[in-house]
C-alpha cells in the first residue's frame, strides 16, 4: 500500500526553533492523470469520456454556484460561495464581485475520518545539511529584514560560512521581479554570522523593493553544493522626492508587480524625515490595517486607518513626526491583502525616505 509521506522542517520564525510537519506530495494529478486512474479500475469506461465527464461536472458545479445553488456531494465535498466584504451601513453600495467573492470547497467529516483511516505515513528524514538563515538586520537601523544600501546587512544562522574565493559559493540577492547580483563586499563569514555590504541589483521599477537572499556553500571541498533560502523577503527603502508636487505618485507596499498596489499622493511634510509604513492584516475582523511608525522597533505608531477596498485614504503620522499626514491611493486591493497575508505573514513594512 502506498504511503503519505512527510518531513520535519524546522521553523525558523520560533525561538527556539521548532519544527514542523511538512506534507510531501508523492505526484499531482490532473485530469488526465486521474482519468486514466479511473479507466484502470473500471477498464469497461473510456478514459477519454471519463476525461470529458470530470471536465463536464467542474462547469457544471461552477453554473450552479452561478445560479446562486450549493453544491453538496454526500460523504465527499461541498461548493458554496461566500463574501469577504464590510458595509458600514445596511445600504452601503457593495465591493466589486471580483474583489470579494470567494468560492469554497470542504471535505465532509466522513471523507475526512475515511481517509484518516486509510492513510499510512512515512517519515523521511530530515534535509540534507543546508545554510541555515535565522534572521537579517540592516546594523545601521537596526530593523529586521531592511536591505540599506548604506548599511551593513548582519545575516545569523547555522552553517553559513564558504569560501569566498570560490566561483559557486556565496551570497546572493535577486529581485523578486528582476536583477540578480552575486554580493562581493564582506566584513565577515562565519558559521552562525555574515557581514555584508549590500550590493543591490536594480529592478524593473522603482516600487519593486522586494529582494530574496540565499547563501551557496560547500562543506567539504568536494562536495555538493548547498544553498540555505531565507524564508522572509528582504526590502529596501523607497526614496519619496519633491514631497506634495503635483505630479507625485510613488509606489509602495508591492512586490514584483509591474504596476504599484499602492501610490504616496500627497501630505503635509514640514522636513525630511526617514519613517515606516506598515500594512497588517487584522485577522479578527478580517480587514487591513495601514499605519506610520517610527524607525525604532516598537517605538511610535501613527493612527491605524482600516481599508477595505481601493480609494483614497489619509494616514496621521505619530508624536514628533515632521509628517503629520501621508495621501495614499490603494489601487490593488485584494493583491495588498493576498500579499500580505501569504508572502509576509500578516505584517509588511516599506521604509520611506520623506523629502520636501
């Protein structure tokens, strides 16, 4: 009988380190995968028409749930839709369909307690020996996961260290969108600590901040090459010039987008100032949050404002900020939220360079 198979993982976002229980898929089906399943057990069907038949039932599910039904298959799954939407009022215009339409499927309890009672599992054993990145710190403003181009970016961990005179070990860091830029300038390399001045490759466009790192080693001389990828994305500051010109639309708060979720529009800046702004997803009452901070970890935070759809929204800066609002347009909404909730873990954070 075959078997599930899974493996512990260890999660680097706990301290101490923990591990988790990773499910490893053996294959993935698709339809002509799982008819031809289907035919081999049941050899007097044509896996053609079994093919013909899966797709058949899909679109039908899919006008059904159209024509505003539910679609219940005993001891097997359930399609219904629902809505990710809030009305201040009863007779508040709704969101767009796009924005907050979700379409549900859910096992039912027998399909699961079957399946519970059929499923082997086997354990394979832990990866391979792999630079390990626990965390990454611009040492000039001491936050987590800034890439400052005049700073030094401190990366701690396990088994980091290589040989920096080899042409296929090193640290590397690539823009989510483009550039890709082997780091060259190091204080030093150790095991469980590197120091490196960030060279940062430049990306299609300027909002495109976001940066993966990972760290190539070999541990014997020859040996496999092993490559350790840092779970959190990197982002460096987003320079803001010419502050409240007529013409200013900056991007932020994106990834490797080629158009921003959100723009700067505008504010009342009175001197430069370097701060943050953070997008968090507040899960219990499902919504976004936007709010400026200070650059000091847990030091002063500006209003939160909710947002809960695309428009036009003003933040309030916090104590003794010479920033006492910031015009912002979300013009992505569910992207902002789909980004933040899957690539960051509910919190995402831009550093903006303020000029007048």
């Amino acid at each position: 009988m075959a078997t599930v198979q899974w493996r512990p993982e260890v999660n680097a976002l706990t301290t101490p380190p923990s591990y988790t229980v990773r499910y490893m898929a053996r294959d993935v089906l698709g339809y002509d995968e799982l008819a031809a399943e289907i035919a081999r057990d049941n050899p007097v069907w044509d896996k053609d028409m079994i093919k013909a038949v899966l797709i058949a039932r899909d679109k039908t599910i899919m006008q059904q749930l159209v024509n505003g039904n539910q679609v219940t298959l005993p001891d097997a799954f359930s399609y219904r839709l629902s809505f990710n939407a809030r009305l201040n009022e009863p007779d508040d215009p709704l969101p767009s369909v796009e924005k907050m339409l979700r379409v549900k499927v859910s096992a039912s309890r027998t399909f699961v307690k079957q399946t519970a009672q059929e499923v082997r599992l086997e354990r394979l054993p832990a990866e391979e020996k792999l630079p390990l990145i626990n965390a990454a710190e611009d040492t000039l403003l001491q936050l987590s996961n800034v890439l400052n181009p005049q700073g030094v970016l401190r990366l701690t961990g396990s088994n980091l260290s290589f040989d920096v005179a080899s042409p296929d070990c090193g640290c590397v860091l690539e823009g989510t969108r483009s550039g890709r830029t082997v780091q060259t300038q190091f204080a030093s390399v150790a095991n469980s600590e590197i120091l490196v001045v960030p060279h940062i490759p430049v990306q299609a466009d300027l909002w495109n901040n976001e940066y993966a790192l990972s760290v190539s080693t070999r541990y014997t001389e020859n040996g496999t090459l092993r490559t350790g990828i840092y779970r959190r994305k990197l982002r460096s500051p987003l320079a803001v010039s010419g502050f409240g010109g007529p013409a200013m639309a900056v991007g932020i708060l994106t990834g490797s987008a080629a158009t921003p979720y959100v723009t700067i529009t505008g504010g009342a800046l009175t001197a430069d100032e370097t701060l943050r702004i953070q997008a968090a997803f507040d899960t219990a009452d499902n919504r976004l949050l936007l709010s400026l901070l200070d650059m000091r970890e847990n030091g002063a935070v500006g209003e939160a404002v909710a947002v809960a759809e695309n428009g036009n929204y003003t933040l309030l800066g916090f104590a003794n900020s010479a920033v006492s609002s910031l015009n912002i347009t979300v013009h992505k909404y569910a992207k902002l939220t789909e980004l933040v909730r899957n690539n960051y873990a509910g919190w995402l954070v831009d550093v903006l360079e303020l000029k007048v």
